[in-house]
C-alpha cells in the first residue's frame, strides 16, 4: 500500500493512519481520519476557563519513575507522538506519570482529569464477557490479534494539541497523536477501528469481536481461521494499524485467554486467568485498606472494581449477592457528586470486600 502523505518511515507510529488514506476511501473515513482526534468542549467558555486557571504540572515521581518515564518520553518524540513546543504555546497543563505494566513493562499516561471536567459526557460501552457468550459457539476455533500503541496511531486536530500539553525534565511537549488518558480516546479509537472490523466482517465469515486494541477471531474450521488470521492481519496493516505479533496467539486454538479469562471452545466453560486473580487481589487489597483507614476515593474508582467484580457473576452464580451494599455506597454517592468526585467509602462494603478477597 503507497503512503499518500509525507513520506515517513512506517515505523512512526504517531498519526500513522493518516499515511494510509488511499486504503482509508474504502470505508469511507477519510474526513475522520484526516481531522484526527479533538476535544468536545462542553461550551464556548470552557477553553476560557481552561486559559484562567492554567499552570504548569510537572512530572513527579521516584529515581525507577523518573528512569523509565524519560526513556518512554524519548521514544514519544522519536515515535512522533509529542514534539517539543515553547511554553507559551501550551493552552493547558496536563499531569502525566507512568504506571507498571505486566513483564517488567511501563505506560507513560496523560491525566487529563481536570480537563475532562470542561469535555462533554458521551456514554460509550464497550464489549465485555456477554458478547463475547453471544458470539462462542460449541467447537469454536479461536485467535488474537493485538494492535501495537494502537491510540497512537490517530492524530491530534492541530488546534486542539496545545490542549495536550505537559511539562517534564524542564521542557514542554505536546501530543500530536491521541494519548492514553483524556475521556473520548477510547471512542475515537473505537469509531476508527469499527470502520475496518465493519469491512472485514462484510467480506469474511470470521466471526471478530474487540476489546479496545485486542481482537478475538472465532470460526468453526481451524484450517480456515488460520489463513483467515493473516490475511486479516494484513487488511488492518493496510489500513495504518501496527500489529503486535508477541501478543498474538495466531495458531488457532479451542482454549484462548481473552478480556482476562480463559475461554474453553470445546467444553464451553470460562475461568479467570492467573495475572486477571494477581490484579484483582491488589485492587481489593488497596480497597480494603483505604476503607479501613476511611481515606477518600473517587466514585469512578469505586464503580470500576465493582465492574470488575461484576465480570465475575459467569463464575461464581451468588456474586451479585455480594456487590449490593458497594453499590448502595456508589449510588448514595452519586446523588450529591459527580463520577469524579471524591467519597469517603463506607466501613460496610468492608464485609463485600473480605468475601471477594477469599474467593478469588
């Protein structure tokens, strides 16, 4: 496939897409693919609010932090994601810090929570372990794909940039290619990748579903799958997507690890995987401490674990016994305080929680 804009090296991932236009007139996303990804403010003095309370946020963390987050920062700017600026373009200061990923690895993360308090609110949901169910049939055979940096790979509308902007190691950057961290990332990159699944499903009888940058790819001939794989494989590529082969489980399979369970094709049974049990202890751990120590938490992080616990509901038939008073506490929250808000969490979910810590 001829790139059809500057001619830069593959290997950029920042804003790769754009390079792929030709490809992109197929499915009729030019337009989309071409302004790249911008913010809805919620009215026309939002970016005026922003202006007034403007400062500088930078970069804080440990000596291991610091390490890793300028080796990452290096590889933004090689990678095209963020280029330098002077401060005085910046339009807003973004906090950003870096958290540990599985096998040794770090995310460099955009907080752009204060800013999302002047974005609009658009309800996104995304697949989860029902459709997956909806989707399996009995003898299934099944591969992954997962996408590389995949937020990456959209640009940023120019004027909106300098609202993506953070300070570190005394210098201020920007984002050119969508970041992990503002609230409508997810939904660009979901509306850009539905374009091409759209495509490959029209032209294929490969059953495809996704979770954010993981695909599942469900058929009932393994042969078939396995051709099928890498042909689709080669569609996405086209389209500007970078594959992560390590991630991928390519060889057809009828047990496959997918959105943190493993999926049994033959039996038609699910169980949680090893790392999706380390996480989850942690996060209940922690729950469990700032509870008892009546230290304050935001009501979204109290609904995501109660999200996760939920999942749980395929596997163990009483868990919804055990959320009702953690969401008695969210919904009580919710009444007075928006998601974002801070809440002190009850001492009574305390009960919730050591069940689900014993159980899992």
């Amino acid at each position: 496939m001829e790139e059809t804009l500057q001619p830069q090296p593959d290997t950029e991932m920042g804003g790769k897409t754009i390079r792929y236009l030709e490809t992109w007139k197929l499915v009729k996303g030019v337009e989309f693919i071409q302004k790249g990804f911008f913010l809805l403010f919620k009215s026309g003095d939002s970016e005026k609010r922003l202006q007034e309370k403007l400062r500088i946020c930078p970069f804080s963390g440990s000596r291991e932090e610091e390490i890793e987050y300028t080796e990452k920062l290096e590889e933004e700017l090689i990678e095209n994601i963020i280029e330098q600026i002077h401060p005085i373009q910046a339009k807003w200061f973004n906090p950003t810090f870096i958290i540990p990923k599985p096998h040794q690895k770090w995310r460099k993360i955009l907080d752009a929570s204060a800013q999302n308090k002047e974005i609009q609110t658009i309800h996104f949901k995304m697949n989860g372990t029902d459709q997956v169910r909806y989707l399996i049939r009995k003898g299934d055979w099944a591969t992954s794909l997962d996408l590389k940096s995949a937020f990456h790979h959209l640009i940023v509308y120019p004027p909106h940039r300098p609202y993506l902007a953070f300070e570190a190691m005394g210098k201020v950057y920007q984002y050119r290619a969508m970041p992990f961290g503002t609230q409508h990332s997810p939904i660009f990159f979901a509306q850009a990748l539905a374009m091409v699944l759209t495509k490959i499903r029209r032209e294929s009888d490969i059953r495809i579903l996704n979770y954010v940058d993981d695909l599942l790819l469900l058929h009932q001939n393994k042969e078939g799958l396995r051709e099928k794989t890498l042909t689709i494989m080669k569609i996405l590529e086209t389209f500007g997507w970078t594959i992560a082969q390590e991630k991928c489980e390519m060889e057809p399979k009828q047990q496959i690890n997918f959105l943190g369970w493993t999926w049994d094709l033959k039996r038609m049974y699910i169980k949680m995987t090893d790392l999706r049990k380390q996480e989850l202890r942690y996060q209940l751990k922690r729950l469990i401490s700032l509870t008892e120590k009546q230290v304050p938490i935001k009501i979204k992080y109290l609904a995501s674990i109660i999200g996760k616990l939920n999942f749980l509901r395929v596997q163990e038939r009483v868990a919804s016994l055990y959320l009702k008073l953690m969401d008695s506490a969210k919904t009580r929250a919710l009444k007075n305080k928006e998601w974002r808000e801070n809440m002190i969490p009850p001492k009574e979910i305390l009960q919730e929680l050591y069940w689900w810590h014993g159980v899992i």
